[in-house]
C-alpha cells in the first residue's frame, strides 16, 4: 500500500477514527471491570480481578498495544490541529453554528489533552501507586477520600464524556457508517461511560 | 413583512423601506492588512436582494467619493454560477437554506439591525480585495482529476450505455456543486472535503468516470492537501450551508474510494 495513505487528510482521519474506537473499546473493558468496587465485599473481588489481570501473561503485550494505540491517537490529533489552524490563519468577526457543531466538536483539542494528562496522574496514582500497606482496593479507596482529587476524578470524567459524545459517531462517519442509530447510540454510550466512572468515586468516597 | 404589511404602511403613507448598519470587511489588496468598516444604510426595499443592497450601498459610497465602492464577486444572480459568495452575520451566504448570497432578500433581516460582511477566510483562499476571494484553489483540484477522457472523435450510438434513474440522480445530487466555496468558509478547519467528494463521487459512479476511478480520487485528494485545506471533523457545517445541499454522505464515499484506490495500488 502506498505510504502516502498515512500523511494524507483522509488516511490520518481514518487512523484517528480507528485508534479512537479502540481506545473506546477499552473504556468500555475497564468500566465493566470496575463495577466491582460497587459489590461491597470490601474489594474482594476487585482485587481478585486486578491479581488476575496482573498475572495474565498478555497483559503486556496488551498494554503496549493499547501505549501505540494512544500514542498515536494523540500524534494524529496534534498533526490534524496544527494543519487545521494553518488552514484558517485569519478568524471571522461573527461565528454562527447552523449545522452540527456543538461544545463538544470544536473543544475535542481541548478536552483531549485534559484526558491525556488524566491519565497520566490516573497511572501514577493507581498502576504505579504505593500498593506496599495494602491492596489495590485500599489504595482506591484511601485516594477518593481526598475531595480535591475526588473533585478532579469526576470533572475529568465530565471532560471525558464530553470527548467521547462528538468521537463515537464522528468516528463512524469517518469509517462510511452514518445513521441516526449510530449517533444515539454514541449519546447512550458516552452518558455511560462517563457518569459511570464519575459515579464509582463518589460511591467510594462519600456514599459508602 | 408581509405584503399585506406592506400596502397597509404605503396606505398610511409610511414606508416600508428597512435600514441597517453593515459592518463590512474592507481590504485594498492581497498584502493590505484590512478591517471592519460600518456604514449606515437607509431606504433598502425588503424585496432586493443582498447584491443589490450592496449595489445601492456602493452608489452611495460613489456619490460621496470618498471611499471606493466595495469589491464583491458576483455573476449570474440566479443561484447557478457560484461567484457569489458572502460570510453573513458569520455564516456562509447568509441566514437562507440551499440558497447562495445572491437568493437572499433583505426581508429575511430584522429593521435597524446590524449586518456583518466577511469574505471567505481560508488561507487557501486569499482574500484579493475587500470581499473578493482567489478561489483558483479550486479549479487546480478540478485540473488534477475532476474530469473524465472521453473519445469524442465521433458521436456515440444512443443508448449504447446504459444509466439507471437512480445512478442518474445520485450523480446528478452530487454534480450539483456549484464550487462557490460556502463548505470551506463554514467549516472550522476550512476543509475542502465536501467539494472534492461531491466531484469525484458524480465522476465515479458512472460509467464513463470509470477508467480514471482510482487515479482521480488519489489525484484530487492529493491536490486538495497541497492547496492547505484542512481536516475534516465533522461538524456538518459545510452541509447545512451549501447552496445546493449536498449531503456530507459524500464524505464518506470520498473516504472509502481513497481507501479502495489505496488498496488497489494507486
């Protein structure tokens, strides 16, 4: 295949649909693996899981996958910006939304590098955290009764959500699958994931 | 105003005429920095059109001599040729749906209102003078593969290939591009991406576009990205502004020939 397919506009927003929905994909692994924490035997089976998950020997092939997979969704995203900001050095004085932009189209930039540096603080506190006075479910536990870090987990859980709505039918439509299906579908999902992970440390720090 | 409105004020002996403030984008030339300029307009008939608003606000500007009148593109004044082409209180050819600038009637504005005049902004389209874009971008992606080479040494026998009615339309939808550039004014990242899928989709799916299929689709997107066109991350713009409402579901067939004409090698 030629290699112009990866530096042309078309190929680099197929890379970013499809890197996009791969990063989707695994949101939607680790929710499902998180639900745990709500089971309320005292993180048991979190734990059980997170052992299980920590001794499966594809667990690192699969984070490298997915270190590549983000990588380069953020090296796209940052090259598509650059070329886009090029591409219109003088602004309009009036702007007018008539078709689909919403807040979270034109903010995805914006909302993704909020996610990017989430993500960051979210391995170190949790991947890499200090788990030496107990298990993984204490860690989580002892971290969401910080309310300045609980307050972050959820509003960037918001920004996440916020990222997702315009990405998974955005996506689609990028890969030639447009229907009205596909974008509630996409609403359903994104209202999921995010309250989702915002609910679990909420649960965790003040409900429970 | 309805017309009823309106021969109750003539009976009344009041006019019907609207005024405004237009705030324009005044530009000498291709280095000139530019800037916003108002001028208060009187007696505009809510039944002219926008070109001839700015026909009339041009005389003005004439008769006083100070200023040079305003530069704008315009030819057919029917909604057919794609000359004209004006971002309005910030959206591309105004407040009218599947309408370019010169099918806009000065009714559709509110009396006393302020009406905003920008040309085109893309860097792929500079702007010449005051609202006059160089659209030339255009035209060389046509040049790289917006056609199709056809024998024309002798007639054709009729009927010799057959069209259905559906392929007939579907093209036909997409062929309706005017190329005035609206998609590229209102998409955030002036993407050209619905004007080259509307031209290479009514070329690829008939069967004389066939023998260039691939190396059009590689050549047009290939020129589209040379010209500094942007991305497209749709937000649907372009489609709810285009004169001729073409569909973004070209996009998605631009995307998928790319990705074919890759596949096959081209």
């Amino acid at each position: 295949m030629p290699s112009k397919l990866f530096s042309s506009p078309i190929g680099k927003k197929m890379g970013m649909a499809l890197t996009g929905l791969i990063l989707y994909g695994f949101l939607i692994g680790h929710l499902l693996g998180n639900l745990l924490l709500l089971k309320g035997d005292g993180g048991q089976a979190f734990n059980a899981y997170a052992e299980f998950l920590i001794n499966h020997p594809l667990l690192i092939p699969a984070e490298l996958f997915l270190v590549v997979v983000f990588l380069l969704h953020v090296y796209l995203a940052i090259s598509v910006t650059r070329e886009n900001r090029r591409a219109r050095p003088v602004g309009y004085q009036a702007t007018q939304s008539v078709g689909g932009r919403n807040f979270a189209s034109y903010t995805m930039i914006y909302s993704g590098i909020i996610v990017l540096v989430f993500l960051v603080l979210h391995l170190k506190t949790f991947k890499y955290g200090d788990k030496a006075e107990g298990t993984l479910y204490d860690l989580v536990s002892a971290t969401f009764q910080q309310t300045g870090y609980l307050v972050w987990y959820v509003i960037a859980m918001l920004v996440l959500g916020v990222h997702l709505w315009h990405a998974f039918q955005s996506a689609f439509q990028t890969l030639s699958v447009r229907s009205d299906k596909i974008r509630s579908l996409g609403l359903i999902l994104c209202l999921i994931l995010a309250l989702g992970f915002g609910f679990l440390p909420v649960y965790l720090g003040i409900l429970k | 105003m309805t017309e009823e409105q309106s021969r109750r004020k003539r009976d009344a002996g009041q006019s019907d005429c609207l005024s405004f403030t237009i705030s324009i984008w005044r530009q000498q030339g291709l280095n000139d920095k530019g800037q916003m300029v108002s001028y208060p307009l009187k007696r505009v008939r809510p039944e002219m059109s926008f070109l001839e608003m700015l026909d009339v606000l041009n005389g003005e500007l004439e008769r006083k001599g100070e200023e040079l009148p305003i530069s704008f593109d315009s030819d057919c004044r029917e909604g057919i040729c794609g000359m004209c082409g004006l971002v309005i209180n910030g959206v591309a050819h105004g407040p009218g749906h599947g309408t370019t600038t010169c099918q806009l009637y000065m009714r559709s504005f509110a009396d006393g209102s302020t009406i905003t005049i920008e040309p085109w902004r893309a860097a792929a389209f500079p702007v010449i003078k005051d609202l006059v874009v160089d659209r030339s971008a255009f035209d060389r992606i046509i040049q790289a593969g917006g056609y199709a080479s056809i024998n024309s040494g002798s007639a054709p026998d009729a009927n010799s290939m057959l069209i259905s009615q559906e392929l007939a339309s579907e093209a036909f939808d997409a062929a309706a591009c005017i190329g005035c550039g609206a998609c590229v004014a209102s998409c955030k990242n002036a993407s050209a991406m619905l004007f080259v899928s509307a031209k290479v989709k009514h070329l690829n799916i008939l069967p004389q576009g066939q023998p260039e299929r691939h190396k059009r689709t590689v050549a047009m997107v290939e020129a589209m990205q040379q010209e500094g066109f942007g991305n497209c991350t749709n937000e649907y713009e372009c489609e709810a502004v285009c004169p001729k409402e073409i569909a973004v579901e070209h996009i998605s067939f631009l995307n998928r020939e790319y990705l074919k004409a890759k596949v096959a090698g081209k």
